[in-house]
C-alpha cells in the first residue's frame, strides 16, 4: 500500500530530478508531458476500477474459457466498456480447445487413510474411472525428480514436495513453477503412474492451486493433481516415514474439448495521421474455474478499463488509438492472443503491455523498444517515478498474452511490474476473491497505465 | 508468541513478589510448590504437545464422533498414552446420536448465477432431493432477524449478515454465534423454507465454517447453511441491489444417526488417602468433519497429555489422582461429557478443567471453587504469574465438556482462559490443520496445566 502522503513527498521529489526527462523532448512535447502528469494524478484518485472488479466478480465470478460464465463475463466487459464511454466497443470470437474438469479426489489409502484437498492440474490426464492406488516414490524437489536415473518412479505416482520461495518479482515461482509444468512429463518418462505435487503457492491455507502443466511430444499426459499445503505437509510427514505410503487417486477430466470464446475489445480513438497505430493495454478475461478471478486476472481487467476511462476523461484524443484488449483463454493456452495476432498482425503496434499480476502496485518499469525510441521510455520513467516506479532496462516481457504477441510479431512491449509478493497467496485457488484485493493499491496502477498509455500514444517515434 | 528469554525474566520478577504467595502456606506445602514450580519450568520446554499434535493430524485428521476416522483416534490416543507411560489407560465405550453431512450445493439462481462456498450447519435438515429456489430475505445481522414483526421472511431463504468481532476471550463469537445457534429457529418461526448465514468466523478466507445450530421444540427444523466470507460478501452486495435475489440450496443431511464412541481415560495415579480423588484435565477427541481438527480440539488433546507426561517425569506421585479425559463427541452434542457423568458422578472430583481454545497461549486463570479453596487457586497464581497468566476470580467456565460437568454434578472447575484472537479465522474450517497452529505457545499450554494438576492434587483443601 502506498499512501497519499508518501505519493505526494514522492512527486516533488520526482520534479527535483530533470536528469531522465533532460533527454526527452524532442520525442514527446512539453505539452504532451504536462498533460501525462495531470492524467497520472488525476488517475491516483480513481474510482472505477474498484467498482469494476467488485462487479466482475458479483456478477460473474470463475470464467473459464468458452463456459456460460466467459460468455457473460464477456457480456459484462462489452457492457462496461460501453458504459464507460468508450469506442468501437466489440468482442472477436475465436474458437479454442481446452482442458475441462471433472471429479476429482486423493486420498491416503495406507497406512492411516485421509482424504487430501487437491485439484486436477491443467492438462491433466483421466484415471480409471474407479481411481488408482499405487505406492509413492516422494522427491524433495523438481531437480531432484529430473536428476534420478533408478527406477524407483516406476509403476508408482510420483510425489514432488517442491516448496515455492516468495518474492517480489515471481521468481520463486518461476523456479518452482518447473515442478508444475514439467514434473508430470519427468515423471511419465520413468513410468508413474501418476503425479502429485505440492501446490505451487506461497500460502498456507487449505487450499490447492490449480495450473496448466505442459504436455510434450511423445510423452504420455499423467493424472496429476496439486495438494494444499497442509496435505502436502501428511504425504511429506509419511513418505519420510519407512513404512510404505499409498495413495489413492481419481481424477475425471476432459481433453480437448473445442470451444468458442472471445477477445473484448475497446478503444479511445486516436486523432490525426497515425490514428491508426494501435497503443494496445490489455489483461485476460478468463480465469481458472476456481476462485472468483478477481487476482487473476479480474484486477488487470479493472485496471486497463479504469485507465482508458481516464485518457477518455482527460479530453485530448491521442495521436494513436489506445486500445484496450480483454483476452480470451489465457489460462488454457493463449488462443486470445494468438486470434488477435491472427486478426489483427498486419496492423502497426506502437506498443503492447498487459496488467496480469494481481492487484500490488507497481514499483518497476521495463520496456523492450527500439534504442531510438529510449529517450520516450525515459520521459515516461520521469512521469512514473513519482508513484514509486524505478525505470530497469529495455529487457521488459510484458505480461503472458502480451508476450505471445510481442515475440510473434516482434511488437514493442512495456512491463509495468505489479509487487507479486502476496500473488501466489491466492493463485489458481478458490481463495482468489475480492476479499483478497487490496482497494488501496489499484489507482496508482491505473495512473501507471493510463501515463504509460498517453506517453507511448504522443511520442514523436517508432517504438 | 512468548519468547524464551521474556519467560526466564518474568520467572526472576515472579519470584521477587510473594505477595499472592505468602497467604498459601497453610494449602500448599512449601515442598509442592517448590516441586510445581519446577515442574512448570520443565513443561516450559515441552517436546511432546507439538509431535503429539503432528501425529494426530497425520494419522487421523477429521475425525467426527462415530466415524471410523473416530474409532482410530480412539485407537491413536489408547496407543499414545499408553506410550507415554500413563496408567489405567482405556476407553469407556458411550452411544451417540449424531447429525452426518451429505453434500450441499449453494448458488446464486438469479439475477447472476454463481457457484457458492458452503457448509451445512449441524443439524441442518435436508431440502428436497432436487434442493430449492427461493427469494432472499436479508438481514444484517441476528437481532434485526429477532425483531422483524413482518411476514418479510415467509416462503423465502432468509440470509443473516452477522459478523463476527475479532476478540482475545471469544466474545465476538460468543456474540455472533445466536445467528448461527438461533438464527433458524427464528427464520423457521417467521415461516422461511431455508437459511443462510454469513460464517461465524473472523477471517477473509473462502472457506465456511460450519458448527451446530440450536433445535427448538415445537419449531421446523430448516435447511441451514453458512457461506464463506467471499461468498457472504457477494449475497450481501445483490441483495442491496434493488432486483430481486435468488438462491438455490441443497443440503443432504442425516439426523439422529446412532453411533457409539469413546472417552479415552489415562492417569497419573495419586498414592495415599486421597488417591481416589480426581483432578481432572481434559480436551476432546472428536472434530468436526472438516479439517484435520488441529486447533480444535487436537491441540487440547496434545496439551493435557504432554502436561500428564510431565507430572509421570517429574517423579513424585500426586496425592489426587490426576486423569487426563479425553471426550468424545463433543462437537455434536456433549454425549461423552454425559457417560463420564454418568459413570463417574459418584466419584470425588477435585477440579474439571479442559483445554478447547486452540493454541494460543494462555494468559488468565480463572477458577469456580469453594471460598476456603481460594488460597490456594493464588497459590497456583503465584506460579502462573511467571508464565504470563493473570489471576481473574472465581466465575470461570471450563471447557464446553466440563462446564457440562460442572454444572450437572457441582464440581470444582479451573478455566485456563487461551489467546483466541486468530481461533475463529479457522474454527470449524477446512482450513482447521497443523500448518495454523504456532507450535511456540504449546509448551506454555503444557507448563499451565501441568502446574494446575499438581497443585490441585496436592492442596490441603477441597477445591
């Protein structure tokens, strides 16, 4: 939480340090400066994206792609944006092929039988339809079940008692993330049966986080399934144990299942000859089919939305269109983005970014942009540092649909980096709701989006 | 959290004020206390509660009465008592009639269908197979319920508010809990098909906490549930919207259900004339159906043994008999406080206390004795004054298993009031596991009953 006081002390300090916007002017006017610092204040007191997310997840809730939820989900974001006021309003349809949900259930079945609160991971193979029992072979960790050369997985369901680091940044996630995306696969090469992971998650609650695991040529696609972390802390206390520990697993789940869904998008128009150039702000509509979706990614959604409302708000049309862009199915393989690349390819971006890490604030800001279009990321560093904001580099990876696009299309891309450290608290869980939002630190994301939105729509350069 | 280092100083200023003490003399021997003050600073370095506790919630888990995971903590608590040396170790066989939870499905029908996280309070009937749709009638909080005079509630699904006030000494709960205890009953009188509740419980989890709910004679038991926090949250916000509210509900229950359980009984045998005097330290054994039952009551469990564990190793035998009750039942009805009654009523009871307030540390004493007995309760004070208790006077209520005793058979009864400031975050939750419980404050636990029981066994006085 960053307060009032702390961002105006800040803001003075900000106006004290010419030397990053020194460089500057001759890529965006001191016109178009003063009119970001005002947007950017006036957005530090916004009052929309609250409202916003509140409404999403009352209204809607969990989402996943192409279920009765995601089409209102989508109904809801077309109605809000038009409610916002803001133009060429409309939704893409795009068709994907996603993992579904059915049953699931683990258990101990020996020596002292319990049942464990677990979820299906993403991608997920079926079990008899009667489950299976097998004995456990427990690794302390991804490198350790990469690194075995015996035999032991064979024929057993494969624990990976992997633990996940909180830090600001996600990195301890993306390090125990492995065991989550790659551990099934280890696992099948040796011949498991079957997976169970401890939930990649910093909490330690009794809820299990859910997630896509990959899926590799060749390999067969395990049943797998998260424990919660207190279940994981039972099968870790009695796979350390020497007698034999055995588990029961039942996992109902639908492979491939062809659906249609659709990318919101809205805009505010740009004005003059590079009206056509697409600023492009986004976040992802769908969430898991757990949770209300409100971390992940109803908070994005607020905040690009309540962004756009701000530039509207401010008056000036922009030289080039923003556009804000609510992807369909992120969560269960990017077919948004890759519709909207489809579609949308040949047109120019002058920038891609999208807000998808909770609702912390922001506190840095990488761009990946061309050496001459530097001094603008400068000016914009100038205007973000009085919100906490540290400029780092132009080695930026925007958010997961942004990513896809900026790689596919070679397409500018901006990271305003969210404070991810309570993130993975709540992520993939059912405990992903509104009431783990903190109101308090989405407006000054909202002013991070909307400065950044205007600076890249004025600047005098190619990003 | 009681630090090490702040005992050993609170030790040295305890022992540099005899006020409390010096009146104790004629009740307690200058030797037993010399002894319970010894005792207490070895219970202060326990290393049974929290392996105790550990063991429990890994081998057993939920473990409601009459259940086989019920039989098997009756197996588990047999086998540790007897592990740890306790005498006439065994468990008294007792009948129950329990209420069993089938599934529950709540979800918002209209305006906005949504999935809600819920549980059926005990005792709740079960709707119609294919559940129910009703209007809402909402109310925030008990009292307004109490006091509507209008047929607002007739045919419809009446929704409590209730929050429930974060206090150290369980005020907050005790306040809240009539929306749970008689919230039905009152929605039942005014004619409501079902009820939900917001979740007696102070937390922002999505978890519900479920919990027994009062039946009154001559009124319909109805269909009752209590939503999680997050779910409480969305209700609330549409049904202060203007369009009509409604909830679908269905709950699958089963009353009166005969099981049989167990207390499990294990002693520190008194030696001399007042052998066949009981003081008597308890917790329960059962849970509720969810969780592992760490915080309630496993944690009480771990406590009076490792405290009887102490007595047995500090090497003196009591003058009284110091038995440890481990209560079955508890949760669904004080049945096992009832058989013991029943089988021990004729029996000289010293003192009845219980530990059934989860983990936290304690920090007052309170008693309910005989007038000629209080020099001694400041006696017993004076000793755990060090440990950070204050004395509080002599209108205390034990546990719930042996304030039912107390009041049934007029026995003496001890209240070691515990820290529930974060008790109710998981009360009667999935989310009732070892991995909430502060394995830091069990030895203080331990070192307050364990000090408690001796000095009760050993006063020169009838409590």
């Amino acid at each position: 939480v960053i307060g009032r006081r702390r961002l105006l002390i800040a803001t003075a300090a900000g106006l004290a340090a010419p030397a990053l916007r020194a460089q500057a002017p001759a890529l965006v006017s001191p016109a178009d400066l003063a009119h970001a610092a005002a947007l950017r204040d006036r957005a530090l007191a916004d009052r929309h994206a609250w409202p916003l997310l509140e409404s999403l997840c009352t209204e809607v809730g969990a989402r996943p792609a192409g279920s009765p939820a995601d089409a209102r989900a989508v109904q809801w974001a077309v109605a809000n944006a038009t409610r916002l006021g803001l133009s060429n309003v409309r939704a893409e349809p795009l068709q994907a092929r996603v993992w579904q949900r059915g049953a699931t259930e683990v258990a101990i079945a020996a020596p002292h039988p319990q049942k464990l609160t677990a979820l299906a991971l993403g991608n997920s193979a079926s079990t008899p339809p009667d489950g299976l029992t097998a004995e456990v072979a427990a690794y302390a960790d991804f490198d350790t079940l990469r690194a075995d050369t015996s035999d032991r997985a064979r024929g057993r369901i494969v624990f990976i008692d992997q633990h996940t680091e909180r830090t600001r940044d996600g990195r301890g996630y993306g390090f125990a993330g492995r065991a989550r995306w790659n551990g099934p696969a280890e696992a099948a090469r040796r011949g498991a049966l079957g997976v169970v992971i401890r939930s990649i998650g910093t909490d330690r609650q009794r809820f299990a986080h859910t997630g896509a695991m990959n899926l590799q040529d060749g390999v067969p696609v395990l049943p797998a399934v998260a424990l919660a972390p207190p279940d994981a802390d039972v099968v870790a206390r009695l796979a350390a144990r020497a007698e034999p520990l055995r588990l029961f697993l039942r996992v109902v789940a639908h492979q491939g299942v062809d659906v249609t869904t659709h990318n919101v998008i809205a805009e505010v128009p740009g004005r003059g000859p590079r009206a056509d150039e697409i600023v492009l702000i986004g976040a992802h509509l769908d969430s898991w089919d757990v949770g209300q979706g409100a971390a992940d990614d109803g908070a994005g959604v607020a905040i690009v939305l309540a962004a756009a409302k701000h530039l509207l708000d401010a008056g000036r049309a922009p030289a080039r269109t923003v556009r804000v862009v609510l992807f369909g199915n992120e969560e269960n393989g990017f077919d948004g983005a890759r519709a909207y690349g489809d579609r949308h390819g040949a047109v120019r971006h002058q920038l891609v970014g999208e807000s998808d890490f909770g609702a912390g604030r922001v506190w840095r800001l990488r761009s990946r942009v061309a050496a001459e279009a530097l001094p603008a990321i400068d000016a914009l560093a100038g205007l973000l540092a009085p919100l906490g904001i540290e400029a780092a580099g132009n080695e930026g990876t925007p958010g997961p649909d942004a990513g896809v696009l900026m790689r596919r299309h070679r397409w500018p891309a901006i990271e305003l980096t969210q404070d991810g450290t309570a993130y993975f608290d709540v992520h993939h869980t059912e405990n992903d709701t509104l009431a783990r939002i903190d109101a308090a630190t989405l407006p000054q994301n909202v002013a991070a989006w909307a400065t950044t939105a205007w600076v890249a729509a004025q600047a005098d350069v190619a990003f």
